[in-house]
C-alpha cells in the first residue's frame, strides 16, 4: 500500500495524538470514518474497526516513515512524503 503524507496532512497534525499523525491523516482520507480508523506509532500503522472494536490490519513502517514520525512528534520540520508499507 502507498502512503503519500502531503503539506495538508502535516498542517492538520498533532504531535502526541496517534490518530492525529500526519501520516494517519494521509491514510484515514480513503477510510470510511464511520467504521474504520488508522492510528499511528513510532514503528507501526494500525488500521482499526470501530464497532465492534477488532484490529484489522497492521502495517510497518519503514525507515524513512519511523524518522518522519520521531522528527514530527520533536517539533522538527517535516516534509511531504511518499512511502510504501507491507502488512504485518
């Protein structure tokens, strides 16, 4: 699955808010809210259902996607981003 984390979803995060992330942002766009939500880690993306609660999927993320998301939450400036995660 590619992940493209644009300006928007940088402009809209929330550091320390998993489900605020830019890149669970970049991902949350194609979901259907109402029943699913993505939530983002350090290492990890998990995507979610809502009711009832069940983990659907689990994603790693790659390197370049890990500093993204430690730079992000350090209030460091980020740039939009493209990468590529595999299920766990």
């Amino acid at each position: 699955m590619t992940v493209n984390v644009k300006k928007e979803h940088i402009d809209l995060g929330v550091r320390g808010k998993g489900i605020l992330c830019p890149v669970s942002i970049a991902l949350n766009v194609h979901l259907d809210r109402e029943k699913n939500y993505a939530l983002c880690g350090r290492r990890i993306i998990l995507l979610i259902q809502r009711k009832p609660f069940l983990l659907l999927h689990s994603f790693l993320l790659p390197q370049k996607a890990q500093r993204f998301v430690k730079d992000f939450e350090a209030g460091k400036e980020v740039k939009s981003l493209v990468f590529e995660v595999e299920e766990v």
